[in-house]
C-alpha cells in the first residue's frame, strides 16, 4: 500500500464507512465520500453530495470531482444494480474497487463449520440474497483495468454503533440500562449460536489493505474477529466490563422464526475459515472480542 491515497468512499457518514473514513485520514490518505449530505462526515472528508438512486446527477457529481482513485469502497450497495452503478462509473476512475458484502448470503440451512467461501450454499432471496446477487454482477464484469474484492464481514461493532449482536437485542438503544438494572435478556435459543464479531477498525484496516494489492484482484473474502463465541458469551463480557451479573431468558427458536421468518440468517453458526484473507495478504483482525467491546462500551457511556 502506497504512503498516501486518494480514496472514496460511497456512503462515508454511516458506522462502517465513517470508522473507515477516520482511519484513513489518521493514516494520512486523501478522503472523499459520497453521501446526501444529510449527516456530518469526519472532519478532513471531501464531500461528494449526491444520491445513488439518481444515476445521472451521481455520475454529473463524479465527473465533476474530476479524480483517479486508488481505492473505492462501496459501503452502502445492496443490490446487483449497485455494483453495476459501480462498474459503470469507476472502470475508468479507479485501481480498485472493494464491495462491502455479508456474512448472510451463506444459507443459514447449509453451513459448514468453519465456513469457507469455497464449497459454500447461498440464499437466493432477501438481504443475503441480494447481496449475493451482487456480488456476481461483479464477478462477471468487464472492469477493464480497475481491480475488485468483495469483503463479507460477520457481526460489525465498536465506537459509532450501537451494541447488541442476538434479536432481540441486537444494536439495542437499551442494552447498558438493562444489564445495569438486572433485567433478563431475551434470547433467542439461549444465545447458544457460535459467532466472530469483527471491530469497525479491524475491519477498516482489511478494506484499506486492498489497496495496490495484486493478490485481492478477484477475490472474495471472508473478514472476521479472531474470537469465536456463542452470542450469550458476547453479552457476558458486556456484563462483565460494567461489574454486573448477566441474567438470560431463553426464547424459543421455532416459536421465533414462526414469527420473524426473515430473521433466520441469526440463527446458525457464524464461524469462518480466514485462510483466503490471509492467502492474499490482506490484514487478518486481531482485536480480541473483549478489548473492543470495551472500547464499545466506553464510547457508549
């Protein structure tokens, strides 16, 4: 990776895009960000004002920017006509491409444990289908001399979000005065589910490992946290770092799912083989689960 870049960012005011923006800028590189300028964006970032949704003042906006990026990352795209938005506006205007995908396009019905991106089920349908679908219209593209990688992040947290990773309390404005007061937290299964949360950051500095390197060039990775455990445990060490016992009701799976039917993809194992993340010489996350949830919930209080 080259000592400064020039790097847009599609969507830079959210959790993900704006934990990556800080740390671009902190590391020296030139922002840009497209958003709607309905949120403030960390202050250094070069606003790009306009709406993905509207192609022909999008791409009025990008020409008119007049750039060559080493690095653009899609943080917002959700379908396959994103990516191909993406493809269309950025072939000629940058080195590399990184689409933010997810964990949830893997059939939560077909898993294998760990679960690697080779030999792998996906859903065909809702969120993870669609980002699947995305990620095809990708990799069968022309992108000319522009390079790609696809990242799928498991459980995002850390400063700028808020904390939770289980319905019903996943990013739940509640959870701190709930733990506080000895309420029970209402899981789902008991929150017996294997899971690898990644740190923001962590996964800010994989995205920005992408760039000027040859080896991500057609990949698609999984990326997530070096600590594998079951959801409960999550909110234990939560429990923990505020010095207050962790009470749990269990809810029913079946009972749940019967209910919440598009909310399946929580409930199965979410661990990953990280061999091809490593194969490519991206950065592997290494914060442990319990250091970043410290400094989640610092930011919280």
């Amino acid at each position: 990776m080259s000592a400064q870049l020039k790097i847009l960012i599609i969507g830079g005011s959210g959790f993900v895009s704006g934990t990556l923006a800080q740390l671009a800028l902190d590391q020296g590189h030139a922002v840009w960000a497209i958003t709607r300028g309905q949120r403030a964006l960390p202050d250094g970032v070069i606003p790009l004002i306009a709406d993905r949704k509207d192609t022909d003042a999008l791409s009025a906006t990008i020409a008119g920017a007049d750039q060559q990026w080493d690095l653009v990352v899609d943080c917002i795209g959700y379908g396959p006509e994103d990516v191909q938005q993406d493809v269309d506006l950025f072939r000629d205007r940058a080195d590399h491409l990184v689409f933010i995908s997810t964990d949830f396009v893997y059939d939560p019905q077909a898993r294998r444990f760990p679960q690697s991106e080779d030999d792998a089920d996906y859903l065909t349908h809702s969120y993870g289908g669609k980002k699947r679908q995305a990620e095809l219209v990708l990799d069968g593209a022309d992108t000319g001399a522009m390079k790609w990688t696809v990242l799928r992040p498991c459980h995002i947290y850390g400063p700028g979000s808020l904390l939770g990773c289980l319905p019903e309390h996943g990013r739940d404005p509640q959870l701190l005065d709930r733990l506080r007061q000895g309420e029970p937290l209402r899981l789902v299964g008991g929150g017996h589910y294997l899971q690898q949360p990644i740190l923001a950051a962590d996964l800010a500095q994989t995205i920005l490992s992408c760039a000027h390197n040859p080896a991500a060039h057609g990949q698609i990775c999984n990326v997530s946290g070096p600590t594998v455990v079951e959801s409960w445990q999550f909110y234990q060490i939560i429990a923990d770092i505020l010095g207050v016992a962790l009470s749990v009701k269990e809810l029913s799976v079946a009972d749940y799912l019967q209910a919440n039917p598009d909310r399946a993809s929580f409930f199965c194992h979410r661990i990953y083989d990280l061999s091809r993340l490593a194969a490519c010489g991206l950065h592997v996350p290494a914060t442990p689960l319990a250091d970043g949830l410290a400094s989640h919930v610092e930011s919280l209080l």
